[in-house]
C-alpha cells in the first residue's frame, strides 16, 4: 500500500496518501458503518477506479478474518453507485450527450 500511495504536496512538505483503491480495501476491512458510508463516498466522487484490486484484496481479507459480511457491504455499496451512475447517465438528455462528445 505505502509503495502505491501518491506523492501530494502540503504546505511545501511532500506526503504519501493512499490511493482511493486502498483506502476503500481499508476502510472495508474495518467494516464499521462510518467505514462503509465513507466508502460509499470515495466511490461516488471517484469516477474511475480499479475495481478489479478492490474487489481482489476485500476477498483475501474476508476469508482470511472469516468474515463474508465485508466483501457483502463492498459489493452492496459497489452495485447501488453503478446502478445510480447508469441511471444518471441514461437521463442526460441529447443535447447533453452530443455537448460531452464535442470534447
């Protein structure tokens, strides 16, 4: 995780911060209800993610502390922010469709 993290600068001082795929495998792990709604969060801000990795590293975790409730929550919260992206985008209307493929 620390090898993956990204370089940011803060205030003139350069800091490693997990990267949204990390943080979300953490935060599943910790499996508290905050953890989850934060999850909820990184995936409806972050638009593309490594869901391959996430999906992976909650597994191995899951059966490692025998707990098939995480990666339940984590498909939950993945599922309904995939359904909710799919059902935003088929209600742009098709002046919207037309301006995003201009770019």
């Amino acid at each position: 995780m620390i090898d993956r993290a990204n370089e940011t600068d803060v205030r003139g001082t350069s800091v490693k911060v997990a990267t949204p795929e990390d943080l979300i495998i953490t935060k599943a792990v910790a499996n508290r209800p905050k953890d989850i709604a934060d999850i909820e969060l990184i995936v409806d801000v972050r638009k593309r993610l490594d869901l391959r990795r996430i999906r992976y590293w909650v597994v191995q975790f899951a059966d490692a502390l025998e707990m098939p409730e995480i990666m339940e929550n984590v498909e939950r919260v993945l599922e309904h922010c995939t359904t909710t992206r799919s059902s935003v985008r088929s209600k742009k209307t098709p002046g919207q469709a037309k301006k995003k493929n201009k770019r």
